[in-house]
C-alpha cells in the first residue's frame, strides 16, 4: 500500500524539478539529433537508445511533445522552435490517420500544447498560426470519433486499431481530442449530413468504458474488485452485446494491468475538469451534467483508491496486480517496488501517468471534499517525489531516456532484458518521458503564479470555441 507523505508540497520540488530539466533538456536533444531518429518514431529504449517498434505510430506525439513542454518549463525558445517546426513538418498525417485510436496522444501533445501556449500568453499570439492549430485539432477530433461501434444499451464507443469489437481502456485519454474540437465549435458530419455531436460521443464512450472496462466490487463476476481495469472490452458487433473483458498488454482480462489503470484516473480526472467548463444547456441532450459527472466521479475514484491500497509503499507498481511472479515476492506490498527484481517488472511510467491523474482528481475535488482531495494530491506528490529520485532518474549522459524502470509489452517480450536470469528493467519508453514531464510541469504550474494547465487551454475560453 502506498505510504502518503502528507508533509509534501509543491514547492518544495523546486530543486529536484530543476534537475529534471537539465537532464530532459539534454535526452531531447540527443533523442533529436540521433541519425535514425529521421526513419522512424521511437519507442522504448533498448540498452539506453531510442528505438522504433511497429504496431501503431502513437508515440511521435510524446518526442515532439517533450519539446513543447521543455520550453514550457524553461522557457529555452530552441525547444519551442524544435517542437513547433517537428508538429509542423511531420505531424499532419496523424491528423487523419483513421487506422488508431490514439488522437489524444498524438495531436493534443503537439498542436493542443501549442494552442494552449499561445492562448495562455507563453508564446507570441499570431492569428494564424492559432487557426492552423485550431484548424488541426478540429480534424483530429473529428477523425478520432469516425471510429465508433454501437453497444446494445444504447451508448457507443472508440473502437481501438483492433476493430469495431474492441473497446480499449486507454482511449478515454483520447476524449481530449474530441473534447478540443468540440470546444473549437466542430462537428461531425456523416452519411447524408448527419450531424453528430462530438461531445455526445465523448460522453458515451467515457459512459461505456465506466461500464465495461472498470469494475465496482458489486459482483459483476467473480474476480470484481473494486477499482479493478479490464485493459479491453470485447462486444459481439452484430448485435452490440458485450461479451467478455479481454487483454492485449496484461496479464489477464481478471488481473489490472497498471498502466491502463492509470489512463483511467488520468483520463477520468481531465474529463472531469473539462466537463466543469461546459454550460447546461450543451449536456442536457446528453444525459446531463449529474449523470455524466457521476459516472466519471465514480470511475476515477474507484481506480484511484485501487491503485493506492495495490502498490508497493513508494508508489511505483509492479506492470500487472495479478502477474504470476508476484507470488515469489512475498509481501512486495508492504515495502518499495524493486525494479531489478528475477519475478517481474515494474512499470514507472504507470506511476507517471497516475500521479497527474491523482493531482488533477484532487484539485477537482478540492472545493467539494477536502479530506479526499488532500490525500489525492499527496498521493500524486509522494509518487513523483520518488519519480524524481536517482532510482527512477536517468541521469546517466549516454542514456537518452528520462524516466527508468518503463516497461511496454510484457506478454510479448518486447522490452530490453540484458540480464537473462531477471526481468526487462532500467530502460525508458517516451510516454514515460512525456508524462514524467508533464507531471512536473504540473507541479511546477502549483507552486508558482502561471495558469493552471488544462489541455483545453486557459480560463476565458469559452463554450463552443468562443472566447469570453
């Protein structure tokens, strides 16, 4: 169980942040200037360099995100123009790459930080350049929702690059761009003009997923534990019957695999900030506020309380709650994760992604309940500050990841393992580098005076794309 440092704050990061800037500052640079980083997008590491692993190119976002959200930080205008001319020149074709469910990752980290610079007065306001941006993300939404299979209760869902049957748990962080474009005034249009309202899909789908892929401990089967993640949803689509929960990154579809997890809290937690700006009237044709605002409630809360009491005390899991080594490490949960383990990896770049989703979760909930929100926000504080510490922090020269401990596609061996007798540790993938940064920068937003960050820009950008 994870041991919250309640103690913690904000500011008290300063100096540990200021050491990840300098290490991320030269990993970006290096990842940049690699020689194949040109032939294709890198994905994890192996023995300390980036490396490319087909299977979908969802990851391009995260490299050129890194340099939006290091310029971000710093302030350093190489990384801005790093990042902007690499969104500029080699992202447009994910903004209409139908064949992925991974829009959020890869156009919101790139054209939505962009967007979200300029609105909050980081970067130059250029009329232009902000309608390209807004101009992106309209087509990525809009893309993103054409993938989109109908249940038999009457919701829908962002079916994954596996097909129209599968419903995966980590598209709920891809309602973002559906989210932005519906902010941006944009709809979909179908079949005979039919107008389809982006916002309805996005609410169906964080529905469905609340339904199908997270479980309540209300015995929906005999392996229902509260705050439990089902890493896929498998539905029958003649009929739109669900019939079963499935894995492709787990160890089981009965056991949670931890990242996914972790896309759930963070996933749930932005939405939740983004459906607070929205007016009444845009929700009552979809259920409404109260519903939709319950079921994204329930379903961030109950992960995040699963995470806390199945986490070693550091708060870095090991990839899967039910992986079969675990059983030889005997009360693993009663101490701190140990990554060079002979049973089973760890994964940090769950921890990454969880602790935003604990920050966000208790800053939506601040005004409302304060104990929780307090232990939310000190529970993502307390894992970044490990994060943050030479364990996790590569600060090895000729290492071009950030974040260590990462961890990929444990079933099908895909992680570097340069010790036969152990398992894949010490490596880096770049949504743990992205999502280490992002974290931090969160971080960094709430001990000082800049904005609050939201994907969806800053306060004084209304409804419907208007600015108010």
């Amino acid at each position: 169980m994870l041991q919250i440092n309640s103690s913690l704050q904000p500011a008290d990061f300063s100096d540990k942040l200021a050491l990840l800037w300098e290490l991320s500052a030269q990993k970006i640079r290096a990842i940049e200037n690699d020689s194949g980083s040109e032939a294709a997008t890198p994905v994890f590491t192996v023995a300390g360099r980036y490396t490319p692993q087909g299977w979908t190119e969802w990851t391009q976002g995260f490299q050129f995100g890194c340099q939006i959200l290091q310029f971000d930080a710093t302030g350093d205008e190489a990384f801005l123009e790093m990042g902007r001319q690499n969104t500029l020149t080699r992202m447009a074709p994910h903004l209409t790459h139908f064949g992925v469910h991974d829009h959020g990752f890869n156009n919101v980290s790139t054209y939505g930080n962009l967007r979200r610079l300029m609105l909050e007065g980081r970067i130059a306001h250029n009329e232009r350049e902000l309608q390209l941006y807004e101009l992106a993300l309209k087509v990525s939404g809009a893309v993103q929702a054409v993938r989109w299979s109908e249940t038999s209760e009457g919701d829908g869902y962002i079916y994954s690059f596996n097909g129209p049957h599968s419903l995966f748990c980590d598209t709920i962080r891809s309602l973002r761009s559906l989210a932005l474009a519906h902010r941006l005034g944009h709809r979909l249009l179908d079949e005979s003009d039919e107008v389809i309202s982006l916002l309805g899909r996005l609410l169906e789908h964080a529905r469905t997923t609340a339904t199908y892929n997270v479980y309540y401990g209300e015995g929906r089967d005999l392996y229902d534990v509260a705050g439990r993640v089902a890493h896929e949803a498998i539905f029958n689509v003649n009929d739109g019957n669900f019939r079963c929960p499935s894995t492709q990154q787990g160890y089981s579809p009965f056991t949670t695999w931890t990242r996914g997890l972790a896309w759930i809290l963070s996933g749930y937690a932005e939405q939740l900030e983004f459906l607070a700006t929205c007016t009444d009237p845009e929700l009552v044709e979809h259920e409404g506020r109260e519903r939709n605002e319950q079921i994204m409630r329930r379903g961030a809360m109950a992960t995040a309380d699963f995470y806390l009491d199945n986490t070693p005390t550091d708060g870095i899991p090991y990839w899967d709650s039910g992986a079969p080594g675990l059983a030889h490490l005997g009360d693993y949960l009663d101490r701190p994760a140990e990554p060079a383990n002979a049973h089973e990896p760890v994964d940090s770049s769950a921890a990454a992604i969880a602790a935003q989703g604990f920050l966000r979760l208790g800053h939506y909930l601040s005004a409302e309940d304060r104990e929780r929100a307090d232990r939310y926000t000190a529970a993502g504080l307390t894992i970044l500050d490990r994060l943050l510490e030479s364990t996790y922090l590569a600060t090895d020269a000729d290492h071009q990841g950030l974040l260590l401990h990462a961890l990929y596609h444990r079933p099908r061996g895909w992680d570097h393992q340069a010790d036969p007798t152990g398992v894949p540790h010490g490596e880096s993938c770049l949504w743990g580098d992205y999502h280490l940064m992002e974290a931090a920068l969160l971080v960094d937003r709430l001990s000082g005076e800049r904005p609050y960050p939201t994907f969806f820009g800053p306060e004084g950008f209304g409804p419907e794309g208007s600015r108010s």
